[in-house]
C-alpha cells in the first residue's frame, strides 16, 4: 500500500509526443493526462514539463526528483536528433538513480535506451482495453487501455519482465535501478481512445481492430493501482516488485 510521505517531489513530465489539435481542448496534453492520472496517488508532487518534441531542451538531469515519460505517435527506432539526446539523458538519470516511469514509446525507447530492442510488432496493432497478467504481486492481473504496434522485443539485460499480455509478452518492465515502464496508457480514458479511434479506425488502424477496440471499451479499466505503484517508485527511490 502506499504511504504518502510530507517530503515535497518536484517531478518532470517529458512530452514525447504530441494530441491532435482537434483533440487537446477536449482531453489536454499527454503530460496533463498523466499529472491527472497519478497525481492523486502524489499529493505532495509538484510537475513541470519539458517537450522534447517540439524542439525544447531536456533539463539537467539532476534538477527534478524524477521523471515521467509520455507516449508518441512516432517510433524509437527513427533514432531522431531529439531522441538520441533522449537516450543520453536516460543512460545519466540511470548513473543518478534517478526514478523514472516510461508509458508507451516512453517503455520502448528506456528499453533502447538499455541496451534492449523496439520492433514494429509482427502482431500488428493492440488497440482498446486488453487485460495485462501480472508475476509480481504487485500489481493485480486487471484490463488496462492500449494504443500500439511497436514492441520491446528485446528485454534489456538489467531489466525484469513483471507483466504482459498475449499480444504484448513484454509489457510491464522493472529495473535493477529505479525505473519501471509499461507499455500501456494508464492516463488514457475511454473517452480519449474512442476519440482516436474516431480518428483512425479504419485508417491508420485495420477496419477489424478498431472495431474488436470499439466493443472492449465498455470493459471498466481502474489505472489508479498504476499511479499507486508508481508512486512508490518516486517516494522510495527504489523500483517496487514486491
């Protein structure tokens, strides 16, 4: 269980991708969904947020408590200016211990980042609400809402697989350092992935997939006992597996 603590954390959001603009008065910014999604599990934080992605420069590493990595339309392998600076910043908060927590391509490029591997999944597209199996008890075996079709397809050799799904066998990492990092969007809301799939299904996502996401948007998803697990990893700076 988690225990607030009365330390202050000063936390920064690292936006890695950007809504579509048609969407973001409706549903804010990653780095807004995710302050709404685990701050009630971090009352005494505090968030920044910097934007890589659109041209911003990464802090020193050493300026925040820790670090939260958003998601992003784009793939970690494009191996982009802004993300191989990334990569560097990551490999220092790692020789910081420095806690990190990645969601989605945040998953994918720490797990690059580490000396594992992101892959165009041969499984194609996961989108909706999909049930994650845990091996740790940890976290309870629960339905999460995911929105991908690039993989870790290489764990990183200082990295624990603590879940997954039948479609994503390597989706929740932990680390022998603190960090923690899922492929799943535990800031999503249903609301939020009906609206992408609105936008894309049919599209960029197969008529067949959105429409098997389309009816498992009415499974209810609970992502508080992420923002829980997460915030123990920012209190404790040490990376929660037991």
């Amino acid at each position: 269980m988690s225990v607030q603590s009365d330390k202050p954390l000063r936390l920064c959001i690292i936006e890695n991708g950007l809504v579509p603009d048609d969407l973001r008065e409706r549903f804010g910014s990653y780095p807004q969904m995710i302050e709404r999604w685990i701050a009630p599990a971090l009352p005494e934080a505090s968030f920044a947020c910097v934007s890589p992605v659109s041209g911003e420069a990464l802090p020193d590493p050493r300026e925040y408590d820790g670090y939260l990595l958003s998601g992003s339309r784009h793939s970690s392998y494009e191996n982009s200016e802004w993300m191989q600076d990334l990569v560097a910043f990551l490999q220092r908060l790692r020789d910081l211990r420095k806690p990190v927590f990645g969601i989605c391509f945040g998953h994918q490029i720490m797990a690059d980042a580490f000396a594992g591997q992101t892959t165009r999944a041969e499984q194609g597209w996961g989108v909706g609400a999909e049930k994650y199996r845990y091996g740790s008890p940890v976290l309870q075996d629960a339905p999460v809402f995911i929105f991908h079709q690039d993989q870790v397809t290489s764990v990183p050799p200082q990295a624990e697989v603590l879940g997954g799904s039948p479609h994503c066998p390597n989706g929740v990492l932990a680390y022998q350092f603190p960090a923690l990092s899922v492929q799943y969007h535990p800031e999503f809301s249903a609301a939020y992935v009906q609206a992408l799939l609105d936008r894309y299904g049919g599209r960029m996502i197969p008529g067949d997939v959105a429409a098997q996401a389309n009816q498992s948007l009415d499974t209810p998803v609970d992502s508080s006992p992420i923002a829980r697990w997460a915030a123990q990893l920012f209190r404790s700076g040490e990376t929660p597996t037991h």
